[in-house]
C-alpha cells in the first residue's frame, strides 16, 4: 500500500474519532464541529473566488439569508428551522442570479467593492426590519421540541452533521475540478481574455459558479443558526463573515480543494484562543491578524500553505557538452 493511501486513511479515521477522543470536553468538541462549519463555508466561497478568480467580499449576503430563512420559520410559523434552509438556498440562488449579472461584467477589485456595497445595504436594511428582529436580531427554539429542531445539548452530532455537509461539497466541488466546467473557471481565472477568444462563455460559467456558491453558503448559514441558536444582523450579514471565507481560503489555498479546510485548521482555533484569551476585545485583534494574514499570504505564500507540499519539477540533469576539439586519433604521417 503506497504512503499516501496510509495518510489519507490516518487522517479519516482522525477525523472520524475526534469528537469520541475528546468526549469529555466540550470545548475541543464544540471547536471541532466550528472548524467544519468554517471549511464549509470557506469551500463554498472557495468555487467562485478560487476556482474562477472572482474575489467576493459579500458572500455574507447569502450567509445571512440561510440563517435568517432558517429562524423566521421558527418565530413566524412555528417550523423546525432546518425546514428554512432549502428556502433560503433558492433565494441565495435567485439573488446571486440577481446580482451577479451586472456585476460579475466587473473585474478585479470593481467586483470586489460592488459585492461589498451589496453586502453593507443588506445589513443596514436587516438592521431596520422588524420582522427580522431588527438590531436584536432573532433566535431559535430555547428547548428541543423534536429532533428537527437541530438542537442538541452537546456538540457531537453538529460535529457529525457537518462533517457530512462538508464531505459531500467536497465531492461536488472535486467532481466540478475534472468536468468542462472546472476547466473553463480555471481557463477565465488565468486569462478571460483568452478563454473568450477559445468560445468559453465566460459570464455565463461565473454566473454558474457564483449561484453555486451561495446556495451553498447560504447553507452554512442555516448551520450556524442550528448551533447558535440566534442571529443579528451583525452575526448573519457582517462584513467580518465574508473576510472569514476568503482568510481561510487563501491562507490554505485557494482554488485547491482542501485549500478551505486548511485555513480553518488554523483560524478558528486562533480566533477562540483570542476570544476566550481577550474577551470582548478580541473581536479588534481579530481584524488585525485576519489584514496580517491577507498581507503575508499575498506576499510570500499567494498559492496557500498547500503550495509549500505540492510536488516541484525536477530539475533536467545538465548535458554532456562536446569537447572543442576532436583528439588525434595517432600520429600524422605514413604507414611503415
């Protein structure tokens, strides 16, 4: 058996017995099933900003709606809120079909500002609704009333619930890598120019993207309400979400596949240390080390921490080079 296929069962078995090796602290369990939540919603961002070079920064939106489809169900009508997340997958679509149209006709930091501005009014007019709540925001069911609800005492089954999220969008994304369209996003990352001059149609294919990935964020968001319990405007659409999806992508690697999961390895266990460390004042020091971060990765590392494993070439041995000169093969001269 080669070493690799060794590796990659040692890390399965990890992940599948995390949870039962630290069954005894809710914490490192809670943690655990944060990491996954994260790389959920990193990879979801992971298809339209890695795999086709268009860098959203208000993926919030849809990380917004999933959470709030999911506790107006709730509050409004009585209903588990897992039944909102569908519901908040179609809008996240319909919206991203919405928006990406005009903007994703921009390139470079122009599409970057316009999903910001989205991002920002939503917030400012979540903030203004009452029947979302407005500032306070809304929350979810305080005691179980079925095993709909999502609403469990310890983090164990989250844990397990999002691993399997997690895995199947890996799955569709590592399917997504080797079909026609894979290779299109990543013909429009390195040269639009170019893939429109091979026929790509390279707005249709981003758009496709785009609405994949925020139906998936949308369904994180319905996650995070499960686990939380509540969100605010703040929680659901800040602009600290979307700079959450592309630290942790880029810090792993961006347009890889475990590129997402990599960086919330690393980020979430960081920002818990700060928060439990500084308390209500880790929220600042988050923003400085998530703008160092986006700093050092663009300087030293702009392929991820998995770039630093990726097999190089091996340099070509040099060649022989012929002599100046041919040598004498005897004496000149006539034969005795």
């Amino acid at each position: 058996m080669k070493r690799s296929t060794l590796a990659w069962a040692a890390v399965l078995v990890l992940v599948l017995a995390y949870p039962v090796i630290f069954l005894d602290s809710p914490v490192y369990q809670r943690m655990g099933a944060l990491v996954l939540l994260a790389a959920i919603g990193a990879s979801a961002w992971n298809i339209v900003g890695g795999y086709a070079g268009q860098v959203s920064v208000g993926h919030a939106v849809f990380f917004g709606i999933g959470a709030y489809a999911s506790v107006t169900g709730f509050t409004h009508f009585e209903l588990p809120p897992i039944v909102g997340a569908p519901v908040g997958m179609l809008l996240s679509v319909g919206l991203a079909a919405i928006i990406g149209v005009p903007t994703l006709r921009l390139s470079g930091h122009y599409f970057s500002m316009a999903t910001i501005a989205v991002g920002e009014l939503v917030r400012v007019l979540s903030s203004t609704s009452e029947w979302l709540g407005g500032a306070q925001g809304l929350g979810g069911p305080a005691m179980p009333r079925s095993v709909f609800d999502l609403s469990f005492l310890t983090a164990l089954p989250y844990y397990y619930l999002f691993l399997a999220v997690l895995a199947a969008l890996l799955g569709l994304t590592w399917w997504m890598e080797r079909s026609r369209m894979g290779f299109y996003l990543r013909a429009i990352k390195d040269s639009e120019r170019a893939a429109r001059s091979l026929g790509v149609s390279a707005g249709r294919y981003k758009l496709y993207a785009y609405m994949l990935s925020a139906a998936f964020t949308s369904l994180a968001g319905s996650l995070y309400l499960c686990i939380t319990g509540f969100v605010d405007p703040e929680s659901g659409f800040g602009i600290l979400i979307s700079v959450k999806m592309l630290v942790m992508a880029a810090l792993g690697g961006a347009g890889q596949l475990f590129g997402p999961l990599v960086g919330a390895l690393i980020l979430v266990p960081l920002e818990e240390l700060s928060n439990s460390l500084l308390g209500g004042k880790g929220a600042g020091i988050t923003f400085m080390v998530y703008g160092a971060i986006i700093v050092i990765v663009a300087r030293f590392l702009p392929s991820g921490l998995l770039s630093l494993f990726a097999a190089r070439p091996k340099a070509a041995a040099p060649q022989a080079k012929p002599d100046a000169k041919p040598q004498s093969q005897g004496v000149s001269g006539h034969a005795d």
